[in-house]
C-alpha cells in the first residue's frame, strides 16, 4: 500500500515534519508513493462524557481523542478525534456547571489491579499479541493473567501502561461480539444486546445505553 501525495502542491511546506522524516528513510513524498505499513491503536475507549464534555468528576471536562463522547460510535479512531477537539473543546468551554451522573444499577465487581507493572517491554509484546484488532478469548485470559502478575524479574514495572492494557483486555473480554474496530475471532458477528457502551470506575465494570448522556439541556 502507498499514500501518493505528489499531487499535493508544496507538500514540504505543509508538512514538513513527515517530508523531513520521510526524507530521512529515503522517500520524497514530493517526488514519489511513500510505502505505508499498518500501525498499532489499541485504544478507542475514553473518558466517558456527555455532550459538553463534563466527565463523572465535577470539574473536569475532557475532549478531543482523550474523551468517549460516542458520537464516532465504534469506528472512533485517532483522526476523528482533531474533530472532536474543535466542536467539543468549545461546548466544554461553554458548558453548564455539574457533572455526568451514572445509572445507579448494581456493578459487577472488579478485581483490584496489581500494585506493581510489567517492564514497558513486556506489555508491549503482550498487546501487539493479543490485544489486535482480531483477539480471541483464550488470548484475551492469558494477557490478562499476565498482566496482573506483576513483575517476576525485579526490572521497573510501568504500572499505567500495565493498568491501560489490563482495562482493555478485560473490556473486549467481556464484549462477545464483532464490533467497529473490535473483532472477536470466536464471536464474529454483531449482538444488538451489545450496542452499548462499557463503563468501568472504582465500583466495578457496568454498561450504559449509546444515548444515555446525550439528553442534557444547553447552556443558559
């Protein structure tokens, strides 16, 4: 596959940090196709917010590619997020004082998570092997185990990375189904019993209606 931008008129001065660094691996953008190889995003979820941008912490507003605005549904992707900063990042500047409530139904408990890391090393290797597009369930319960293992070897943990992967194995664990950039290999077609979002606190693992925050009046 190859990205050809030799149509595009001053390419360099657009994007001169990719010409800079395509130059530097011996392709001139300007000149010629550049070789495109597929990359890692394992991470579509967020920070739950409503449509203003308020979060479940009263104070704290959150937008762009950080947030889960659910407005990209489950294809949400890096590049939709540039759009997301520019629409949200102003509601959140304008929206009214308060905060997300959350459903007060019963939450299926999660285990605490490990205390210390895995080495960065290893929950990369475990996310480029089990955390893909196409996962499965028996992969998905082994980086788990692993995960929350904790180190073995008494190199330095990285307990966020650990943390992130953990949350993610644990959430397409429980979602049996194929869905936008999620595909169970065991589990390849859509549920409608699935057409929900995930949520996970303090309290536990929980699911909320795609619609569920997007009622809340504008601001006066």
């Amino acid at each position: 596959m190859y990205l050809d931008a030799t149509g595009v008129p001053d390419v360099e001065r657009r994007f001169p940090v990719t010409t800079a660094r395509c130059r530097a691996a011996g392709f001139d953008p300007a000149r010629e196709p550049v070789p495109v190889a597929p990359a890692a995003h394992y991470f579509t979820g967020g920070i739950l917010t409503d449509l203003w941008g308020r979060t479940t912490v009263d104070g704290l507003l959150a937008c762009g590619e950080v947030a889960c605005s659910g407005v990209h549904g489950a294809n949400r992707l890096a590049s939709n997020s540039l759009a997301e900063a520019l629409v949200f990042g102003r509601r959140a500047a304008v929206a009214p004082a308060g905060r997300v409530p959350l459903p007060g139904e019963d939450r299926e408990p999660d285990a605490d998570p490990p205390g210390v890391g895995l080495p960065l090393d290893e929950v990369r290797a475990l996310a480029d092997r089990y955390l893909g597009v196409v996962r499965s369930g028996e992969g998905l319960s082994r980086a788990l185990r692993r995960l929350g293992a904790g180190g073995r070897d008494g190199r330095a943990g990285a307990p966020g990375p650990t943390l992130v992967a953990r949350l993610v194995a644990r959430a397409a664990l429980r979602r049996e189904e194929s869905r936008g950039g999620h595909h169970r290999s065991e589990f390849p077609d859509q549920d409608p019993a699935w057409r929900v979002r995930q949520v996970v606190d303090r309290h536990g693992w929980s699911r909320l209606p795609v619609d569920a925050l997007h009622g809340a009046a504008r601001p006066s």
